[in-house]
C-alpha cells in the first residue's frame, strides 16, 4: 500500500521527504516521532490492523496542534469510511490509488486545516488542571482561576468539571445545572451557538460546565472528548478543565488536547511522590514535561518538603506557590464564591492568572503557500 501511494504522491505533488512507518507505532514512539519530525500530513492504514489504526487516530485526535489524517482503504467500505471521518479523519483514499483521488483528498484536507494541521487563528487556549493524587486542591484552583482570569480581562471564560465520579463544581458552587457534559458528548456533533447556551450554566460571569449528577452517566472512554474540547476551544478565550486525576484514558485524552497542564501538589512527601508518577505516565502518553506547569499547594514554611527539594525531586521548575490560607478558603466554600482577592491565597492566584493570561501560545512554524505546498513534509 505505501509503495503503490508512494509512487503517486512522488509523481504528482511537490512532497519533499516522506517517512515510512513499517509498523503501528507505540504511544510513546508515536508521541517523539511529532516533536522530532513535526509532519504536516499523516496517511493511516486503516484496514490492516484496525484496532491499532483507531489507537492511533484517538491519539493523534488528541494532540493541541491538530495533524491531518487520510485514512487509507483496500475497498469501498461506507460504514468504516464512516466511522473513521467521525473519529478525525479528515478524508480517505481507495485502493486502487490515483492521481485524482489523491488531489480531491488534499483538496478537502487544505479546506480544512488552512495552517497545515494548527488549530485556526484565534483559537482559545486550553488549561488541564490535575491533581498530582487525591486532596491537593486542583478544583479550587481551577475554580477560583477561572473568575480570576474574567477580572484580568479575559472576554471568554469557560470551566468544565472532567471528573465525574465526585462532581465537585457543583457542590462547592452551589449551582443546580439541568444539564452536564455528559449531554454535551451525547450531541457533540450537533453543536451550535443556540444548543451551546442551553448546555452551560453561568457563574460570575464565566460558564460552567458541569459533571453529571450520576457518575454511570459518563463510564468508560469517550473519543469524542477531543471532539467537544475543541469546540470549546473555538467558542472561548480559555478554558479550564477540572480533572479527576492524570490516569485512565478518559483524563489522558484531555490532558493531550490541552495546551498546558496544571499539575498541583503539596510539600508533603506522599504528594510529591504522586507527582513523579504523574509525571512518569504523562510522559509515556506524549505529554512532555515542558508543556507542564508545577503548582505547590497551601504551602507553609514550617512543613513539608522545601521547593528546592520539590523541583529536583520533580525535575520540573515551580510555576506558583500558593499559601496554606485555610481561613479565607473555608469562609469562600460556605457562602459559595471565589476567594477573596485580597487574602494571601488570592493573592497567589492573581499573580498566576496574570502570567497565564498573558503567555501567548508558542508560535507555530510559518506555512507555505499554495495546496500541495502544505505538504512538504509528509
């Protein structure tokens, strides 16, 4: 199949360097091969080993910068031509390969992804904030961000709750959302302005989107998670999203979509021995250690672990250190708001929201122009 398209990729566009995988790459071989070799197009046997072809795709339809994919076929088959374009395959290609099927794909391809595979101009930015194990405090971080981000000038604001087996959000907020993200996954292909609004609820002037109030609501993976988190990232300047933990498919899947993940940790010992692990799986699934911001938690300097002790058992350089302030955080949980911007903990915040706000997103590397020019390495 690669010699048969090879050959007509060499004769009829302007590619310069292909690179051929013999085999379905790994997570991990996968996730180097993007940062190292930074292709502009993917072309996917689908057909040979199905399983690791949809293995592939999800994760590829994980990435902040998204790659081109054309699923390559040996016969006419509707259903998993289908399912593939439902799973982020931006065209396919029938055996016997031709010079026209080839340019109608790139063709769809260029209309889809003017920059070569980056997300369009404008787009928001997505934060994953992850607890490094149980108890560091990531939804109050999460939560009191996204109001400190509206009051430093962001226009769109948007916090979703990703763990559904505690639903947090909703109980330290006190909100009565008749709908969750389970209903948005469920019409995720069906999105639009109107259906959206319905959707979210509103807080302070940001929109939340809740976790359902039955965990079995949202079991298991779902690989439109991707999916809805770039709509999002279409609809909003940031958007935090609240997670459970840094395990299982369904936190990984959202953790590789975002642009940064908000990794937060105590001094304790016990915590810093979570982050390693953290740490450790984030890397095995592609997410790189420099797309990783270290959040030190109710920090005290009379307890715990030292932040020069913190960084190099973690390897990872602290972002914020936000003070144990237990009184003004208890009295924020029961009257149901933000905590207060003069308190040492909102204080913290305010000076991590500012230098969130205010990095912009790395720049990509510039385009050439024209169809097949987009191409030039495949």
């Amino acid at each position: 199949m690669a010699d048969e398209l090879g050959a007509v990729i060499s004769r009829e566009t302007a590619v310069g360097e292909i690179l051929d995988c013999k085999t379905y790459l790994a997570s991990q071989p996968l996730a180097e091969l993007l940062v190292s070799e930074a292709p502009d197009l993917c072309l996917l046997d689908v057909c040979s080993t199905p399983d690791q072809a949809d293995r592939i795709l999800a994760q590829l339809a994980g990435q902040p910068a998204k790659l081109p994919v054309i699923a390559l076929l040996g016969r006419n088959e509707p259903d998993r031509i289908l399912r593939h374009l439902r799973r982020g395959a931006a065209a396919f290609l029938l055996r016997p390969f031709s010079k026209e099927q080839l340019k109608a794909a790139l063709e769809k391809v260029a209309a889809l992804f003017p920059q070569g595979g980056d997300v369009a101009n404008g787009a928001g930015k997505v934060l994953s904030v992850v607890p490094a194990k149980g108890s560091c405090g990531a939804t109050t971080i999460a939560s009191n961000l996204a109001c400190q981000a509206k009051q430093f000038g962001v226009s769109k604001v948007l916090l979703v709750d990703l763990d559904p087996l505690t639903s947090t959000l909703s109980f330290l907020w006190k909100l009565k959302p008749q709908y969750s993200f389970a209903d948005a996954l469920s019409h995720v292909n069906e999105l639009d302005a109107d259906l959206w609004k319905a959707l979210v609820s509103g807080y302070r002037g940001l929109d939340v989107l809740p976790s359902p109030e039955n965990p079995s609501d949202c079991a298991g993976d779902a690989p439109q998670l991707a999916e809805l988190i770039e709509y999002c990232r279409g609809v909003y300047d940031l958007v935090f999203l609240d997670l459970g933990n840094p395990y299982g498919a369904w936190n990984l899947r959202a953790a590789r979509v975002a642009d940064e993940v908000l990794l937060v940790v105590t001094t304790d010992v016990p915590a810093v021995y979570g982050a390693q692990r953290a740490l450790a799986c984030l890397e095995r699934n592609g997410i790189a250690r420099h797309r990783v911001r270290l959040l030190v938690n109710r920090f005290r300097k009379d307890y715990g672990l030292e932040p020069g002790d913190v960084e190099s058992a973690l390897g990872v350089e602290i972002t914020q250190l936000l003070p144990y302030d237990r009184e003004a955080i208890d009295s924020a949980l029961i009257e149901a708001r933000p905590v207060a911007g003069n308190s040492q903990f909102g204080k913290s915040l305010a000076a991590l929201a500012a230098r969130l706000t205010d990095r912009e997103t790395a720049a990509r590397k510039p385009q050439p122009s024209g169809l097949l020019s987009l191409f030039s390495r495949a």
